[in-house]
C-alpha cells in the first residue's frame, strides 16, 4: 500500500500510539502540591478541607478525578487516570483541527512536535525546577484539550456544505451535534480552567471567518452557557455562593519588587528558556508568524492566520496581568511554563504548517519535470526537521527515572510495615507520602505507620528521638542537610534524592 493511501485514522492512532510511547516513559511522580491538592479536593468534594481556593472551584477538573477515584480508589491511578485520557484526547485533537485546516500530513508532522515538545516530555524535577505539566493534576492541558478539541469540530461542521459542489452555505451539511458538542467542549475547558476565556476570541473569529449562521453561533453557545449555569448551581450548592469562583479569582495576584514592563514583555520566551531545545522551540514562533503572515492568501492561510490569532489572544492578556499594566503588582505569574501550554498545538500547527505551505509555493514554481525532485526535497526538509526536533529528546526521554524512587520505597515500607511505627518528614512529602502509602489501585493501606509532619526547607533534620520504630524519611525538600549518624540517623534506603532513615543502633 502507498503511503498517500494509508487512511488517515490509522495515521491518527499510530500517533497517539507513538505518544503512549513517549509519555509513559517520562511519568513522574505526583508533586507535592497543586496537583495532589486537587486530589485531596476531589475525594473530599463538595466539603473543602483547606483554604478555598481556584483549585478547589474548578468542576471541570474535580468531577472527572472524583469520579476516577470512585472507579479506583485513592491513589497513583486515580491521580494519573484525567491527565492520562487528557493528554491522548490533546493529540487527538490536534490531529484531528490540523486535518480539517491543512491536511493530514501537515497535521501529523504538527503532532509529532506536540508529542515530542520540550515541555510535555521534560517531567524530571531538578533543584529549584520543578516541572509542572505532563501527568500530574493540573488544569493546563485538560482545557488545552477541550478547546482544541472544540476548534476541530467547529471547523470541521463549518466545512461540511449540503451542496455536492462545496458551494452551499460553510456548515449547512453539518449535523447539529457538531456544534453542540464544539460548544459543550468550550465550555468544559472553562469549567476545568478560567483563564481559558482569553483565548474565546478565537472562536468568535471561526464562527466570522467561516460565516457560519446564526443558528450556529446558538448551538455552540447553548452548552457554553449550560457549563455556566452547572458552575452557579453547583457553587451556590456547595459554598452557598454562586459567585465565588469569580470572587475568589479576583483575589488571585501578589506584590511584586524591582519587575519592569520589559520583564513582563519577555514572560513567554524566558519561560521557554528554562526547557531544552529553547531555539527550536522560539523557531515555532517564528515559523507561525511567518507562515500567517505570507502564506494568507494561499490555500490554508486562513488556517495560519488562526494560529497567530489563537497565540496572540493568550499572549496579550498574560503579559497585560503579568507585569505590563502594573509592574509593581502580577496576577498571574506568567514566568511558569505552563501557563502557556495552551499555546503549544497553535505553536505547532502553525508551524508545521508555514513549512509545509513554503514548500508547496516552492514546488508550483518548478517546471513539471522537476516535481517528482521537488517532492523528494520537501520529504527531506520535513524528515530533518522533525529530527532536530525529536533526536534531542530521546536520551532524556530513555533516563528519565519516573516514578521507580517513591515505588520503590513503597515497596520498602510495606515489607518493613510490622517494624516501622511512625514515619517522620516534612509537610510537602507527606502528601506524597499519602498516595505512595497505599495500592496504586483500590485505595488499600499498604503502609500503616503514623506520619509525623514536620516544617519543609529546614537548615536541619530533625534529630532521631532513640524510639526504634520511628523512621524519616527525606528530600532535599525537608532540609538542606542530609541526616546524619550524631542526629542517631542511619541510611536503609537511598533512591536519588529520596531517602529513609532508621534509627542508630
């Protein structure tokens, strides 16, 4: 069979198989914060357990993983279950957005970069960095999915005329639920995060751009407005406010000293300089920006200019709350990578896209003799290009050590539970600590000891109190120094930077 025939569904799950490969070889383990508070909020809901906060507030977020751990019970699975079906639902999205705008080709090569990009295979935790993407509990690419996911379906309804010819009205072939389930999947991204709203603009330039009909602007906004109405419903339910998301987002923001407004204006690229391959990465950039901007009037312009606007619409509010309208104050600090994620299949697209677009300008120019040549060119320039993208990667992605420490002193503790009384350490691990002390499926306690929780960043561990069964266990988190033999400490497990203490003697 040729390649050219190969259909694209096949094309499209030998991706999302290619992107099972990679990212179950870079899993790490549950960070110790905003993903397990989510975690926490989830099982606990509609009771809060802490400080309200947006976490606590996103239904989008907490309904699916509450539901994971009714199916699964307290632990790693039900805290990997949402990020994993959001994560192959992202490339299947972009797949199927990149098919409806610039052909299946183009769009599988802007998959491999999602795939392979930087921030979603870059999982390792090193000092002072912590990466905060793939796999854990976080809002930023279950609502990149969603409205992605919603983009593909609104176009691709667009594109479905009732005229055998194509010159029927842009939609009039298209069956309600395409629009119904586009609108409901806008709204879910808003119900999993809020800040998915500057990024709304994009959708009222499909609905012009491809002058789609009043009818169709109601069958996307009726879910839209369901999701909102499931959010007043459920808050004035459960925190007696039907406001209080809105309220408490208002409240989000810090003080800030010695920022300027040139700091705000490089936010995106010196977030992407904390990730490897930060040129190829910036290259994307440039690729859409040119791509949108010289490729408008050929055949997927109109595609690429969506991509600038879909970049733009975040970039412009993120740098406005992040530093450009106040510096002296931020309500959003825009410096963490992944409030960009929501970016990355325009980034993507865009410039898979440009590239492909400049080669086919370039191959219409050859004489006809020449085409077969130029086809063999463009398959080169796309093959080294995905290379310089991909190959960096594979090292990383092949040492990644995962999550093998925190399972391995899962396995330590249960088969030592009888002798281990009381686990000692820091407040940040014992959250950790939480998960890792039961099945990972089934919610069954496999670690019974008491945990003792004390302060994180310590100049010091706490000293060993003599008692034989009580143990500590520490990261760089909990102190800067290691335990040692005169604090009555002795070394039984060392994985990297977790280790556990038995006590002296």
């Amino acid at each position: 069979m040729s390649i050219r025939r190969v259909p694209t569904w096949v094309l499209g799950l030998g991706l999302v198989l290619l992107h099972l490969a990679v990212t179950f070889q870079v899993r790490p383990h549950p960070r110790w914060n905003d993903g397990i508070f989510v975690l926490n909020d989830a099982a606990s809901f509609p009771d809060v357990t802490r400080e309200l906060d947006h976490h606590a507030l996103r239904l989008g977020n907490l309904l699916p993983v509450r539901a994971f751990l009714e199916l699964f019970g307290y632990g790693q699975v039900a805290y990997y279950a949402w990020p994993f079906v959001t994560g192959v639902l992202l490339v299947v999205a972009v797949f199927f957005l990149g098919t409806v705008l610039f052909g299946r080709w183009t769009a599988a090569a802007a998959t491999v970069l999602l795939v392979f990009h930087p921030v979603l295979v870059d999982t390792v935790i090193r000092p002072g960095r912590e990466r905060m993407t793939s796999w854990q509990l976080l809002p930023d690419i279950p609502s990149t999915a969603f409205f992605t996911l919603g983009l593909a379906l609104l176009i691709g309804g667009a594109l479905r005329r009732r005229d055998s010819d194509g010159t029927g009205r842009a939609g009039d072939g298209a069956a309600p639920w395409w629009f119904l389930l586009a609108g409901f999947c806008f709204g879910w991204a808003y119900l999993v995060r809020e800040l998915t709203v500057f990024v709304y603009p994009v959708i009222i330039g499909v609905l012009l751009g491809w002058r789609l009909p009043l009818k169709r602007w109601v069958q996307v906004a009726l879910p839209m407005l369901g999701s909102l109405a499931l959010e007043l419903v459920v808050n004035a339910w459960a925190h007696g406010d039907a406001l209080i998301r809105l309220k408490v987002g208002s409240e989000h923001g810090s003080a800030i000293a010695d920022l300027t407004r040139t700091d705000a204006l490089l936010r995106f690229p010196r977030a992407v300089i904390a990730y490897p391959q930060t040129l190829v990465v910036l290259a994307t950039v440039v690729l859409m920006v040119l791509g949108a901007v010289l490729l408008r009037r050929h055949p997927g312009g109109r595609g690429s200019v969506l991509m600038l606007a879909w970049f733009v619409s975040m970039w412009l509010p993120l740098t406005l709350v992040s530093g450009l309208i106040d510096p002296g104050f931020i309500r959003i600090n825009a410096s963490l990578m992944r409030y960009w994620v929501p970016v990355l299949p325009a980034l993507c697209l865009g410039a898979a896209a440009a590239v492909a677009g400049g080669l086919e300008v370039l191959r219409r120019r050859l004489p006809e003799r020449s085409r077969p040549l130029g086809r063999a060119v463009t398959a080169g320039v796309v093959a080294v290009g995905l290379a310089v993208w991909c190959l960096p990667s594979l090292d990383d992605i092949a040492r990644n050590p995962r999550d093998a420490a925190w399972s391995s002193m899962r396995a330590y503790l249960s088969a030592h539970d009888r002798q281990i009384d009381t686990i000692v350490t820091d407040d940040r691990d014992a959250l950790v600590l939480g998960i890792y002390s039961r099945a990972p499926a089934g919610g069954r306690l496999v670690v019974d000891a008491t945990v003792e929780k004390t302060g994180h960043a310590l100049a010091e561990p706490p000293p060993s109190d003599g008692d034989r069964g009580t143990y500590l266990l520490w990261t760089p988190g909990l102190s800067r120094k290691e335990p040692t033999a005169e604090q009555g400490w002795t070394p039984v497990v060392r994985e990297r930077q977790l280790r556990l203490y038995a006590p002296v003697g």
